[in-house]
C-alpha cells in the first residue's frame, strides 16, 4: 500500500523545476480507480487469458484538462505484479510507472497510487510497463485537453468531434512463449503469413540467384513484421462503426498505436487525410493520401463525410499486410476502402542483398537518409506505379548509385500522385528552439541487431551490459540516432518531448518516439532538465524485451519509490537478458535423436543425442557450454563433454581423418571448441579432446526447400554422416525421415518446443 502524504507529494513537485510557472492549485482532481484483473477474450476463435481494466480491453479513456491534477489508484488484482506507464506525459521520475527503474512494481493485491499535475495537452496512451501485459490487453487512451481560452486553441481543428482510437493485435500464443520462438528462429510465423521465401519459392518466381545471395551473406528470409497476429484491433474490435456522422461533417480521430510489434497503414475511402497533431504535440496542418504509424506513435487526423447514406472506412493495416481492422464513419452502405495488396517479398530480399556487406555489416550507400524521406521498403509495394519498381531503380543494383527521386516511391507515386505522410513534413505551429546558453553535449547511439538470434541491442550492447547514461541536469542532449540494422525502429524516450531535427528550423517538430528505418540517421534534442532515471527504448515490444534499451541518469536523482536504486537497476536488466529453453525429438523407427539450448543473449548450453534401441546402435551424447563473441555472433567457443557407447562391429582400431585412432564406441571425453557460421548458414565446428583427438564437423540444420519441407545433413572428419528431411505440421509437430552412417534409416515424428 502506498498512501499519498505530503512529503510524497511535495518531493514529486520539488522534482519538476521545469515547470514552476504551473499554478500551485490545479483547476481540479481527476480522479479514476483502475482494476486489474485476469479475464477470458475471444478475439480469434479461442478462449485465451488476457488481462481486463475494469472488465474492460482495451483498458478506460483517461481525460483530463491541462492544470488538473490525476490522481490514479491501480488495484492489482491480479496474481502478478504490475505498473503503468503514461506513454510521452511529463511527470515526476517516480511517477513513470517503469518496475525497477522510477518504481517498485506494484504487487499482487496491493493498491498504488498516481498522482501528478496536467502541465500539456494532446493525445497520449498509458500501457503496462511489467513484462508482456500490454500485449493482452493493458493498453488504453490519455487524452489531456487544452484549457479553455487557451492561446494554442485551433478554432475549425479543436472544436471538431472527436474520437478517440488505439490500434492493437491480437494473437492466441502467449508473448512469453513469442519471445522464445524469435530467440530461436521458428519459421512458424513466416508459414503463417506465407512469407517463407524457401528455395522452392524462389525458383518458381525467378529469384533463385537472389535467394542464393541472401543465404551467402548469412541472412535469413525478407521480413516486415516478425510476428503473426490472429486479430487485429480498433479499440478492441476487428470493426468499430461511429454511424452519428453525415454527410459534411468533420471528424477528429485521436489515434494511437497500443500494438506490441506492428506498424499500422492507414487509408481513408472517403478522401484525403489531413494530419493535424503528433505524439501530443500540434502540427501544421499537412493533407496527404496515407500514414504509416509507428509502434507507440499517436496521430491526431481529420476526415471529412462526403456523402450522406453511407459509410466510410478508415483502413488499418499491419506492415506486412497480414490483415487488416476497420473504423467505418457515417452510416447507410459501407464504403470500402481499397485493400492493400501483398507485399513483394523476394524483391525486398534483393535489395536487402544490396545493402549488406558479407561481414553482416550495412553498406555505404552515400546518402543522407532520413525522416522517413526513403522508404527502403518501397521496393516491395505492388501499388505504386510501374516506373518505381526496384527493377527499375538504379540504386537497386550493385553499384549503388541510387538516385534519390525513386527513393520517394512511398512519397509520390509517379503514377497515381500517392502522397503518403515522412517526418520532413511536420512543422509545429510555434517556436521550439532550447535555451541558447544551455551547453549541449553530443551522443551518438547506433541501433544494432541480430535477427538470427534475435538480439536487438544499442551501440552492440544490450541492457545488461550497460550502465546508465549520466546526464547533468539543465544540459542540452543531441541523440545522433542511426539504425544500422534491417529493421524499423520506434525509439521512445520517457519523460521529455525532443526536437526532430528535420529541416524546419525554429519550427522543429516536438515528439516523443522517433521511427528510424533502416540506414536512416536522425537527430533529435532536448533539454534535460527533469531529475531521474529515464528510459529510452524501441517500443516493439519483443526488441525492447530483447535488450534494445538505454537509461538517461539526469541529475543522479534520489527517488523516494526506489529504497535500493543499485538493486532495482540489476532487475531491470536482468529482465533484458532472460534464457530462453527449446527442445525437439525425433521419434524415429532407428531411435531416439534429440537436443536441448539454453541460451540468453551470449550464453549457451545445449546437449543432443542419438539413441538407439539396442547395444549395437548404443548411444551417444554431447554437451557444449559456449559463448557468442562478435555482433553477429557468428563465433562461438565452447567447452564440451562427449559420452557414447555401441557395439556396432567396426574395427577397433579404424582411424579418422587425421589418422588418429577412433574412439567412436566408447569415449568419456572433455573437449575445447568453436562453432563458426559460414555462407550459407554451414557451421563449421572444430573440436580438440582432452586425449588429443581432433574432429572437424560441418553441418547445416533448417534448410528452408519449400514453405514446410526443410533439410539438414552433417559429416565429421570421424567419417560420421547424416542427412534428413523434415516437413513442418504444426509450430511443435512434423514428419522426419533420415539417414544415419551409425543408426541407419529411420523416420518417425519430431516434436519441437
């Protein structure tokens, strides 16, 4: 229990310098009580356990009035703990809501209070902070408004309707269980969306060299969006109908993006979209044909009815156009709007193949990329015009002289004028410069990562391997931010809004995510003077939870909430650096194989097996306890035992490669070792025993042949060989059938966890 006194309250207020020119009494408290509670949802066709805010997902509309206070009780009910975080508010550092960093989390049947001034206005959103609530359900609206008479207010803009609107998923596996499945590089999700992109695939649509490169350089299959989602939501439904709007009216939807890992299109059948807001902040009013809004971005949009009788659709739909939700606006017949046809993977792959140098590094392509103002993915829309396709692109070759014209394929299609919405268009109604005589200090940050281990990390370090960023309160901090990475990136940093240093000058937009695409560079500013431990992190979901994450230490701040900051802080990164377990066995009519990883970001312990049913078959067994070295940990040492046991009838005193005398029917044996992953994903594993035995092995697992059929095969300077095939039933089942040089043929079952 946490009971609001006044030392609390004064400590909170005493925090905020920034803002004395707040009135010492707010115009009123606003006061919500929140329960968190354990449910049951139906959104794709399964009863699934989600989490419920007053009975309700997504959790209530929080309002407030710019000079209020909010004073918020959240109740867990739940036999978990919790926190909530309110996405972009200015607020004391306690009051942050983030387990470990500004709080204690809140524990199961404990109630704790909120409490802080309303010092903006805008479209907010407030989430779940403890591990992966906020993808089943703890996502909901912060709407602050402006005072009345306030100079800010935009007569024709702030007087429209308004409505408020979050997007989200839906997905019938449990995220803890995602998060294993991406460590590991299940395929599942690709099969799911038929993205697979296998070498059958490639050969039937012509981009057998493409793929052929792609595997070369080590890099697995084109993706938008790691994820397959089963549902996907406009304030917790597949369709959301506002049938009280006709034809003239203007609409005002606040719109905010609560998904976990999805980029959300947005297109409007009734006409132009005109955007007049971002992250809580006004913008110019700018009018274009579509959005793409970031994880954890909020828009605020205006549409237009244009006839009476009908209905509207405002379109969202995830990147990688898996699905899609629908806002219809008016009532009478549905006007639909126009799908977004399917991505065109395999030329998305080519010029990924483009980009990448063979060391796992991007190259440089000489330009200048930012603000979204090139969207490499362009490549991959079918609906822009003919005259923008990669094919057609000279950036899109290997000598890499891109002209910057087709880069703006997302901006104007030459074909159909398609203006679709980049941060270099957003311009603040107001002056934003920072202090002159503020002294800035310069930071560069580069996103980095590893898709096929799925570490996402900053500056080649994730969370638990680095300290926190000390800042001195009242300096000016300029993030140089650059993605060298294949992925988008919403970076989001708590508790500041920053200049978007995007070519506006005084005028800079004010934000508070940044989505940086993949080679862009972007600069943003801000001032720091708020006391606390800020938290600055990508907002998908599975790549803050991976480790991409930093800590902003300004002012060394004493927080009252944290009685042991030091402890508290190796909690938070120990929940960025977790070990994740995978199993499989093959159920075979020769004998049992199997293996078992424990592995977190560096970490791995891993043992397999063969064994078969009889003495002669025998059995053997491995275990190597090794370390990931590098960014794209390619290297891999390890310490390893091997134990095995046969009498299969060889001569005893057979030799390897090396001339050395087997010890292939029975060993005991410590090792030292690598692994090493070459082109083509083949891992060359050297092995030296204590006994001076050395064997070589080489050895590929999962190639991707067709969308569920994959290959794998293995030979030893022990002349040891085996080869297989195995076809994908379900995420945890498929048929296997293989070849063993000691076991022999066998086929059976293989379960995969």
């Amino acid at each position: 229990m946490y009971p609001l006194n006044r030392k609390r309250l004064r400590a909170a207020l005493m925090s905020l310098p920034l803002f004395i020119s707040i009135p010492l009494f707010a115009q009123k408290v606003v006061h919500y009580d929140l329960y968190v509670t354990d449910t049951t949802v139906n959104f794709a066709g399964k009863t699934k356990q989600a989490i419920a805010v007053n009975g309700r997902i997504p959790m209530p509309t929080l309002e407030f009035t710019e000079g209020d206070t909010a004073e918020i009780v959240v109740h867990n009910r739940l036999k978990e703990n919790t926190s909530l975080h309110w996405h972009g508010v200015w607020l004391p550092n306690e009051m942050d809501g983030v387990p470990y960093l500004t709080q204690m989390p809140i524990a199961p049947g404990t109630t704790y209070t909120y409490r802080f001034p309303i010092m903006q206005h805008g479209t907010h959103w407030y989430h779940s902070h403890a591990g992966y609530q906020e993808q089943i359900g703890m996502y909901g609206m912060f709407i602050m408004h402006k005072r009345t008479g306030d100079t800010a207010f935009r007569p024709g803009i702030d007087d429209l309707p308004t409505v408020p609107v979050i997007l989200s998923e839906w997905t019938n596996l449990n995220p803890k269980n995602i998060q294993r499945m991406l460590h590991y590089g299940s395929d599942w999700f690709a099969i799911k969306k038929k993205t697979t992109q296998s070498y059958g695939e490639a050969l039937r649509e012509g981009y057998f060299k493409t793929k052929l490169t792609n595997e070369k350089k080590r890099m697995k299959a084109m993706d938008v969006s790691d994820i397959h989602y089963d549902a996907f939501l406009i304030n917790g439904k597949k369709e959301y109908q506002l049938s009280q709007f006709k034809a003239g009216d203007k609409v005002r939807l606040r719109i905010a993006n609560g998904g976990g890992s999805d980029y959300f299109w947005l297109t409007y059948s009734g006409g132009k979209i005109t955007v007049v807001a971002n992250d809580g902040n006004d913008v110019q009013p700018v009018e274009v044909d579509r959005l793409l809004i970031g994880v954890s971005e909020t828009y605020d949009i205006v549409v237009t009815i244009p006839k009476d009788n009908m209905a509207y659709e405002l379109l969202a739909t995830p990147e990688d156009r898996s699905g899609s939700a629908s806002l219809f606006l008016g009532s009478g017949m549905k006007h639909p709007a126009t799908p977004l046809p399917a991505l065109k993977y395999f030329e998305g792959m080519k010029m990924m193949n483009d980009m990448m140098k063979m060391n796992g590094d991007m190259k440089d392509m000489g330009m200048n990329m930012s603000m979204q103002q090139m969207d490499m993915n362009a490549v991959m829309y079918p609906e822009l015009a003919e005259g923008n396709k990669s094919s057609e692109m000279p950036g899109m070759d290997m000598n890499m002289d891109m002209k910057i014209d087709t880069m703006h394929a997302h901006h104007s299609s030459a074909g159909e004028g398609l203006v679709t919405l980049n941060y270099a268009m957003l311009k603040s109604p107001v002056k934003t410069t920072l202090p002159a005589n503020a002294p800035v200090r310069e930071i560069r940050l580069v996103l980095t990562g590893n898709m096929n281990r799925y570490v996402w990390s900053i500056n080649n370090k994730v969370l638990s391997e680095a300290d926190k960023i000390p800042v001195k309160k009242g300096e000016v901090l300029r993030l140089v931010l650059h993605n060298n990475s294949m992925m988008r990136h919403p970076m989001h940093l708590h508790g500041f809004d920053f200049r978007v240093l995007n070519g506006q000058g005084d005028y800079a937009p004010m934000k508070n995510v940044i989505d940086i695409m993949p080679m862009e560079t972007d600069t943003v500013e801000f001032a720091a003077n708020n006391e606390g431990d800020w938290f600055f992190h990508c907002h998908i979901l599975y790549h803050m939870m991976s480790g991409m994450n930093r800590v902003f230490d300004v002012g060394n701040y004493n927080n009252p909430e944290l009685p042991d900051k030091a402890a508290a802080y190796k909690m938070l990164q120990k929940g960025s650096n977790m070990f994740y377990l995978f199993a499989e066995n093959d159920f075979a009519t020769n004998g049992n194989d199997g293996k078992i990883l424990l592995e977190n970001t560096r970490w791995s312990i891993g043992t397999e097996w063969r064994l078969g049913y009889n003495d002669r078959n025998g059995y053997e067994s491995e275990t190597h306890i090794g370390r990931y070295v590098g960014k794209m940990q390619w290297f891999m040492p390890f310490i390893g035992f091997d134990g095995r046991y046969r009498i299969n009838g060889r001569d005893t005193h057979a030799k390897n490669l090396f001339g050395q005398e087997e010890t292939k029917d029975k060993r005991a044996a410590v090792s030292l070792g690598f692994n090493y992953t070459l082109p083509m994903f083949l891992v060359f594993q050297t092995e030296v025993y204590h006994d001076g035995k050395v064997r070589l092995q080489l050895f590929r697992e999962d190639i991707p042949l067709t969308a569920r059929l994959r290959g794998d095969f293995m030979v030893n300077t022990d002349y040891e060989y085996r080869g297989g095939l195995s076809y994908i039933i379900t995420k945890n089942m498929g048929i296997r059938v293989h070849y063993d040089s000691d076991m022999g043929f066998g086929a059976g079952i293989k379960l995969t966890y």
